[in-house]
C-alpha cells in the first residue's frame, strides 16, 4: 500500500472502505480519461426502438406470409383455405352431402356421397368455380371434377372371373 501523500491527512482506518473509493475516484480524475479500445466501435450503439426493426422477433404470421410468397403458395394457400369453409361455398344442404379433395393446377376434385348428389354438382359446377375465383383471383380455378361415391370392390381371392358383380352405376 501506498504512503498517504502530504496534502492527505492521516485518517484511522475506515470499516465501509469508503475512504479508499474516494481515493480511487480522487486518482482517476487526476489522470483523465482512459484510452479507448480499438476493437470496438466509437459509435453509440444504435436502439431499435419503438418501431418495427429487422433485428426485432418477427411475428409468426409475417414469417409464415413471407415463407408462402417466396415458394409462389399464395393461390394454393387460399384454395385451400376455402375448400375449409366448403359450405360457405355450396351451402350447407349440398355440404351436406360433398366433401373438397384436392386442387391441384387449378383443378378442385369434389367427391361427392351418391351419384345423383355427383349429377346435381355437376349442374352447378361453374358457379363454384366462379366463386371460387372472385375469393381468390381470376383464373386460379380452371374447373371443378366432381366424382362420385366410390365402387366397392367385388374381387376376393386370387382368382377373378371377368364381367362377374352386380350391375349398378357408382359415379
């Protein structure tokens, strides 16, 4: 430890050590400021701040636009939230009885549960399509195929005899 200088009085000790910050404070004044570092910039750093920054945690929904946009989903995207909402579309009578499978290059495939109920869609299947386009864009849905319950199948076991089954239409 350093002799106290002339001008310092000699002081008994001091329990909280506040004597010796003072001392310390009183010599770091005296040789002014330190030097600065040369691997950090000189620059204050700059705050975000209240507004949107791209160093800011995005939103979930922003990134998941973004990710859609980027991969030319949009259309698909939106089909397919409309094919959810099936019967806001058609009703809920023809809902009912119908059900959206797939789109795909612009082509919706309804399946429906009888084939008069696959006629009857088949009836109105422009007019889907055109509501289909005004939610979503024009052109995005070229046509609606609609399909018809499926057969059951009549082949069991390993041999078949052609032409055998029942004779009934199934879509």
């Amino acid at each position: 430890m350093t002799e106290p200088s002339a001008d310092e009085p000699m002081v008994e000790h001091d329990p909280t050590g506040t004597d010796y910050a003072r001392r310390i404070a009183r010599t770091a004044r005296a040789t002014g400021p330190a030097p600065a570092r040369t691997s950090r910039s000189t620059k204050p750093p700059t705050m975000s701040g209240a507004g949107d920054d791209r160093r800011d945690p995005q939103r979930v929904g922003r990134v998941l636009d973004a990710y859609i946009a980027d991969r030319g989903w949009e259309v698909s995207v939106s089909i397919h939230t409309l094919l959810d909402r099936w019967a806001d579309i058609v009703g809920d009578s023809v809902a009912a009885h119908s059900t959206p499978e797939t789109y795909d290059d612009g082509i919706v495939v309804v399946r429906t549960d009888s084939t008069a109920w696959a006629t009857q869609l088949r009836t109105i299947a422009s007019q889907i399509v055109a509501k289909l386009n005004e939610a979503v864009g024009e052109g995005s849905v070229q046509r609606v195929e609609v399909r018809g319950p499926d057969a059951p199948t009549w082949r069991h076991g390993r041999l078949r005899v052609k032409g055998a089954g029942p004779r009934d239409t199934y879509g």
